[in-house]
C-alpha cells in the first residue's frame, strides 16, 4: 500500500481538522508511539536520553519519556528551553509530576541507549545556532542509537535539505507522525532520517498529492504474460543515441529494453553508422530509425551528444506520434528553446523526460543549486511547462506529472551513482511503454525495480550499470510470483 506525502500546510489543515479532540490527545500518542517503536526494536536494557525543544516537537519528547518509563526503561530528559506551548507544558509538567528527572544542561560525558532528538518538528524556519547547534553537535557525538520524532532537527520536512545549510541531527530512525513527509525521503534527508516509521496517530488524513512509489502503483506490470504469445505481442522499441564515442550510453538503454521484455529493440547510433551488430546481446537489431515502419515507443539521447546530427536525429523522433523517452543529450538540446519549442507541440503522443539535476536545471532556466533545494517544486515545475512526465533522477528520485501529482522513489542508493546507470533506466521505462503500461506506470515501475535491484546488489560500491538490467528483472519476475533464475 502506497504512502502519502504531506507537506507542512497538509499537515497543519491536518492538525485543524483535529482539534475537536481533547488537549494534548496527539501529543500523546505521537510519544506513546514513538515509545513503542523503540521499546519494541531496541530492547528493554536501553536507557534513553530525550532532548526536548522548547515547541510541541519538545512536548512529544516528554510524552515520549513518560511511555517509556512506563515500560521499565531508565529515562531523562533534558530541557533546553522552557516550552512555549501549553500542550508542551502539559506535557513537561506530567513527566515532572511522575517523578521524571529534567536535565537543564547536556551531560558531559557519553551516553550508552537511546538518545531521542525533540528538538524542533516540521516548523523550523530558521537554521539551528546557539544551544541548539551545540545540541545537535552533541547528540551527533553520541554512541547511541538516534531516534528523531517527527523529522531531524534542522531537516526541512518539505524539500529534505538542512535549513540554511547548517547540517542537523542524522538520525538511525524517525517516528513521524501525521503523514509522511517528503523531506524524509529526498536530498539530504535520505541520509538525516533513517528507518522511518510513519504513524497517523488515529487521524484521518485527505488524499495526498504526493506518495512514495510502491508496486501497487504498476499493477499491470505484474501480471504474469499469457503462454499463447509471441514477441509481437510485447512491442517495438527503438534506441536513438550513441554520437561519437558514446556508443557505450544506447547499448546499455537497449540491453536493458531486452531485459524487462520489450518483443523487439531496435538502435540506432548516430556516431557510428557502420555498427551492425552487439556481441554482448546479438538479440538487439540496428536499424536507423527512418526506415522503421513503426515503433511502440521511441528512447533518445542516449549518448547523444548536442551537435547537428544528434539535433536531426531528436527532432526525427520527434516527428513519430509514439511515446518518447528524453534523456541526456536529448534534453540538453531541449533546452535551446528557441530552436526546439516546435517539435513539442507538434508531437501528439506521450512523453516522459529523465532529467539529472544539471538537466532540470537548463530547461528551467535556473540553476542546479536551485533545483537540488526543492526537489518536488522543481519536477512539478517542470511537468507543467513541458506538458511531459518527469523523472527527476538523484537521491530520492522524484517523478512528476503534468496534472500535478508527484511521487518520491524510495527504493535506490549510492551504488547507482556510476556511469551509465542512467541510460538503463531510461531503456526500462521504454521497455515497459513499448509494452503497452501507460507512461506515468512505466516511470514509476521502472525507477522502483532499478533502485531496488541496487538496493538488492547490498554494497554501496562496485555495482556497475551493465549488471542492473537483469536484476530488476530478476525482482520483477519474482513480483509476478515466479522463480527467477540466475
């Protein structure tokens, strides 16, 4: 079941919408919660440490220490500022009337256990400084196991970067509440945050705009393939890309077309017209892309390259009413909108770009600083300008579509950031729209299936793009509920 993403103004409707309860009801479930997250996963023997802020994110941490003690665990919370809320004080007040102990400065020396960051929650606006930079310094210095409620402290909830580019608390886990938020799970918060746990405390939450990718969200694709077909049945698709000394980028696209079953790959590499045949995967056929009749699904940019041949070969497959996969090159000569403005309101079919951050960049006009600072606004953004799907490939790859919903891929990590592991993803989603999986199903299944195929490989380094094709399609063929053999 897909999760939704709420921003800091769906969770503040949220949290009006909930104020017919009685005072401080999410206060404390939000710490009985957490406390049962940690009591359940560390153990009993672990003591904890709890540093509260002085807002609501503090009275959870208060909360939080009255549950735990309840289950036998050594608690004491330190208070870095008298809370301002009254749901904060009720809280802090309960704690101290059940004997809880309250620190009003950090100890000196480590502290084995838990420590539990209640510092600050979604409302931060400003970058931490003072006491509580020092706080978080300290927590960071800790050898404990971090749990941070709601976000880490200094994570921005909405765009997952450090508030004023001052770094936060890293946490092993997060116990967030409401909703998830999708600066857990984008930029710097797919290191800040950790495992997150997301609880909705008894409310009822609206649909969301956003959501993490979950496979209920490629149905189609997991259907097993009736036995009375042939490759006819499984589509066309063709690979444009490969200027001068990049024929590398198309090849790696097309094998993994084969791989997640298109019926037929086709390619064409403008920058070496002579190439004929792939020894690696003689299954692929090079053709250019004039004389095919017809194709279920067009990938250009591969390896492109931006100079006249490569801007011919684009707007060649522009000219094709099928579905288009604009990656790399592709995009970067997009980007001369003056020149290429045309060919996307003349083109009738669907399309789906794969920008990195430099590439969102240019055809945004700003810069990759910029889109990097709000991952979701800058896809949303440039779905809508371009009328297109878009895959915003980084850490925690973000796609978007043109009618405004967005979805985080959560599946994915480090062992992706080598070269060429772009041009498979965009060969995957061409494989499954050649299939006949709509676009926006295509994107999201193939992003899903290539992280986790890294996630699957286990280490951070040494996984090359090569690899990844046949073991997202080993993880497809078990979704189906076969036996994917090696």
């Amino acid at each position: 079941m897909s999760i939704g993403l709420y921003t800091t103004a769906e969770l503040r409707t949220i949290e009006a919408d909930a104020a017919d309860l009685p005072a401080g009801t999410l206060m404390q479930r939000a710490g009985r919660a957490a406390a049962a997250w940690i009591d359940a996963h560390l153990g009993e023997a672990r003591a904890a440490l709890i540093v509260c802020g002085p807002g609501n994110n503090g009275g959870d941490g208060y909360a939080c220490a009255r549950e735990l003690a309840a289950r036998g665990h050594a608690v004491e919370c330190v208070a870095l500022a008298e809370s301002v809320t009254d749901d904060a004080r009720a809280a802090r007040a309960a704690w101290q009337a059940d004997g809880g102990r309250v620190l009003h400065e950090l100890p000196a020396e480590r502290r084995p256990g838990v420590v539990v960051d209640a510092l600050f929650g979604i409302g931060l606006a400003r970058p931490l400084a003072g006491r509580y930079f020092d706080a978080v310094r300290w927590i960071e210095s800790q050898a404990a196991f971090v749990v941070a409620l709601d976000v880490p402290s200094g994570l921005d909830a909405d765009r997952g970067v450090w508030v004023g580019g001052v770094d936060g608390v890293h946490a092993d886990a997060t116990c967030t509440f409401l909703g998830a938020k999708p600066g857990l799970y984008t930029a710097d918060g797919c290191d800040a945050a950790g495992e997150v746990i997301v609880d909705m405390l008894g409310v009822d939450a609206p649909e969301a705009e956003g959501a993490l990718v979950d496979t209920d969200q490629f149905e189609t694709l997991l259907a097993r393939r009736p036995r009375n077909t042939h490759k006819g049945s499984f589509g066309s698709v063709a690979i444009v890309g490969g200027g001068l000394g990049m024929v590398g980028a198309p090849l790696l696209a097309a094998r993994a077309a084969l791989r997640l079953g298109a019926g037929r790959v086709y390619v064409e590499c403008i920058g070496a017209p002579d190439l004929r045949f792939d020894p690696a995967q003689p299954e692929l056929m090079f053709r250019r892309l004039a004389s095919l009749a017809q194709v279920d699904a067009i990938v250009v940019g591969c390896g492109l390259a931006t100079d006249a041949a490569a801007a011919g070969a684009l707007a060649a497959a522009f000219e094709r009413s099928v579905p288009l996969v604009v990656d790399a090159d592709a995009l970067n000569l997009l980007a001369d909108r003056a020149r290429f403005a045309g060919i996307f309101e003349a083109h009738a079919a669907g399309r789906v770009l794969t920008p990195h951050p430099l590439e969102a960049a240019r055809l945004l006009g700003a810069t990759a600083h910029e889109v990097q600072a709000d991952r979701v606004a800058a896809a949303r953004a440039l779905a809508r300008q371009t009328a297109s799907i878009v895959v915003l490939k980084g850490a925690g790859t973000v796609i978007a579509h043109p009618a405004g919903r967005w979805w985080i891929n959560p599946t994915g990590g480090p062992a992706l950031a080598t070269a060429g592991t772009g041009d498979v993803l965009a060969g995957m989603i061409g494989a499954f729209v050649a299939q006949g999986i709509e676009p926006i199903q295509a994107a999201l299944a193939a992003a899903w299936l290539h992280g986790r195929a890294a996630d699957e490989y286990g280490g951070d380094v040494g996984l090359v793009a090569g690899e990844l094709a046949a073991r997202a399609a080993r993880v497809l063929v078990r979704l189906r509920g076969q036996d994917a053999q090696a």
